[in-house]
C-alpha cells in the first residue's frame, strides 16, 4: 500500500474508531451477550467476569474487522462499487485472526487448552458473526449515512464560499460529493487527477478520495462544469477567467489556481465564455 492510500486508509479508520455510534453498537452487543450468557459463559463465569470476558472479546473483534475491512474498502474501491460488500469482505477475511483471539481469551479466561480444531471452531462461529457485526455497524456508524455537513473554512480565496443555501434540495446534492467527509460536503467546484485518486475541491474544503477520473466526472451530476484537461475538470461558477499565455490557454478559477487547458477542449471552453464573463484575454504571447 502505498502513502497515500495508507494516509485515505488511516482516515476512514479513524472516521470509525471517533464515531459514537460504532462504540454505542460495541456496548450494546457486550451488554447482550453478557446478559445472555451465550457458548456456556451464563453457566461457568460471574457477572464481573462475563462482563470483562465479552467486553474484551468484542473489542478485540470490532478492531480486528474494522481494520480489515478498511484495508480492504480502500484496496478495492475501483474493483467493487459496494462499500457494503468491500467491508463484508475484509471483515470475513478477519474471521481467523478473530477466532484466534477468542481461544486465546478462552485460555486466559477457562483455562482451555490452545490447539488448532479449536482455533477452527472458533474461525467457523466468528464467520457469520463478523459479517452480521460488519453489517450493523455499517448502519450506525457515522460512514453509513451523509451527516449534516458542518461549515469549515473554504479554498482560500474562493468567491464560492458561502455554505449551501439551508433550502436548495438535499436531492441535488452530486453523488460524488456524497463521498466526502460531512465537514467537506459543499458545492463542486473542481476536479483533478492526483496518481491513482481524484482531487474533489468544494466550496467547504477539499479532499482525496481513490476513484478513477472518468467515474469521478460521472459522478458530478446536475452541476454546470467542464473538462478542460484530461486531468482537471471546472465549474462554470468557479471560472474567474480564461486566458492566452506562451500560446496555451489557461483557466484561472475563483480560487486563485491556474488549470490548463487542451486542446480537443478549447472550442468547448470558448463556446461557453467565448463572448460572456469571463471574457478571453488577449494573447499575452511574446
């Protein structure tokens, strides 16, 4: 893996790990199991102890899948659509190490011997559970469903920086700012291509996120915007000007940053400012 995808992989973990849900989800089923007693523990330990012995199994099995399955949700974002079904994945792929921790806890707890078909048995019971714990975790946690996004400071500069309007439709909301952290959910302002990522810039922040260009582009939805470059798209709101400089031609945006443009998409570019703001400068070639 490489730094940028371990940095994307340690944010979505931490997204999991400062989540209050995922720890309330982790205390309930501890506080079910410990009521329960289930696999003989209501009959061979005290409250106190079943208490510690769950509390201890449960978040050692949470943090081993959710790590995985982390790995596996960043790993596999481009081969797999399903954020749903990359984390079933790595949290079965979880299932051994998991039963290993549990035989492990068994003979701290019991004094059970450490042997292979019990770290087997132990693997075959976690499967289904690790895939059903995956599953409700996925739909309290803080990843599962859009918070509200929280204003935070905007690209520098930007004149597209006021928060969405409290009554433009959730609905118009582009699918792929859907994939952002809440704080960065604003209006799209433009994209570039970043190695194997895609740079989303909004009127909140921005951010990296491991999706392919041309899906990204896919994913802009009602938004007025073009390609100019084949690694950078714009919206037209985020236009300042567009300018000649040593015979290419360049975007300046709202922010301050120049984008290139292309060839194949300068009639585009001038179809749509051509005559209107921004105007084209002159030929600032020498």
């Amino acid at each position: 893996m490489d730094d940028a995808k371990l940095q994307f992989a340690l944010r979505e973990l931490r997204g999991f790990l400062i989540s209050g849900r995922y720890w309330a989800t982790i205390l309930v089923v501890v506080l079910v199991f410990t009521v329960t007693g289930p696999f003989g523990t209501g009959q061979s330990m005290p409250l106190l102890q079943r208490l510690s012995f769950w509390m201890l199994l449960h978040v050692m099995a949470f943090s081993i899948a959710v790590v995985l399955a982390t790995v596996v949700d960043v790993l596999l974002e481009a081969q797999i659509p399903s954020r749903l079904a990359r984390m079933l994945l790595g949290s079965a792929l979880a299932a051994p190490p998991i039963g290993f921790g549990i035989t492990l806890l068994q003979a701290g707890f019991t004094g059970d011997p450490i042997t292979f078909g019990e770290v087997l048995e132990q693997t075959r019971i976690s499967l289904p559970l690790c895939l059903l714990l995956c599953l409700l975790t996925y739909l309290t946690s803080s990843n599962a469903a859009p918070a509200r996004p929280h204003p935070v400071a905007a690209p520098e500069g930007s004149a597209s920086s006021e928060p969405r309007a409290p009554s433009e439709p959730a609905a118009t909301t582009p699918p792929l700012v859907e994939r952002l952290n809440p704080q960065n959910r604003g209006r799209l302002l433009r994209l570039s291509v970043q190695d194997h990522y895609t740079e989303v810039v909004t009127s909140r922040g921005r951010e990296l996120i491991l999706l392919r260009f041309s899906d990204a582009l896919n994913e802009t939805g009602k938004v007025s915007g073009r390609r100019i470059h084949r690694s950078h798209w714009v919206a037209d709101e985020h236009v300042k000007s567009v300018s000649r400089a040593r015979g290419k031609l360049f975007v300046e945006t709202a922010d301050g940053t120049l984008l290139p443009v292309s060839r194949p998409y300068e009639a585009d570019l001038r179809a749509r400012f051509g005559g209107a703001r921004p105007p084209l400068a002159a030929d600032q070639s020498c």
